[in-house]
C-alpha cells in the first residue's frame, strides 16, 4: 500500500489550527506525527470505554434474567392462590 494511501484531509477550527502548530512548534514535533499520536490516544481511550460498557451490559442482562426468573417463580405461585 502507497503512503498516500493512508491521507485524510481533516478541517479543524481556525483555532485549533493555531493551537496545532503551536505545540507542534513547542515540542519539536511533526504535525503529522502529533495528529496521528492524539487520533491513537483518543481510539485507544474509546475502545477501551466501549469494552468496559459492553462486558457491563452482558453483566447486567445475566442480573436482569436472575431477576425475571425470581419474579416468574412468585407470580407462579400468586396464580395459584387464585
């Protein structure tokens, strides 16, 4: 695959541009490096908060069928009173 492949245009406030450039300037860092670093931190960081919440759904709906299975167990037995 051709490097140029992998380019993206990407708009940013004027501000933020600015800002961009400034650090990069600051820390003696490539733009592009910088982009690249602060896009895998941000995909990382959401990843891993879409895993926690994803194992934490599949914990819940384990609860949520004890749960069900509890209540189905006393409405039983309230019918049968009837």
């Amino acid at each position: 695959m051709d490097e140029n492949d992998n380019i993206m245009k990407v708009n940013l406030a004027p501000e933020v541009y600015k800002d961009v450039k400034e650090y990069c300037a600051i820390a003696n860092i490539d733009e592009n490096e910088f982009v690249n670093s602060v896009m895998n931190y941000f995909l990382e960081e959401n990843l891993i908060i879409y895993d926690t919440m994803r194992k934490g759904y599949a914990e819940m709906s384990r609860i949520n069928l004890d749960i069900c299975n509890e209540f189905e167990v006393c409405e039983k037995e309230v019918g049968a009173q009837f």
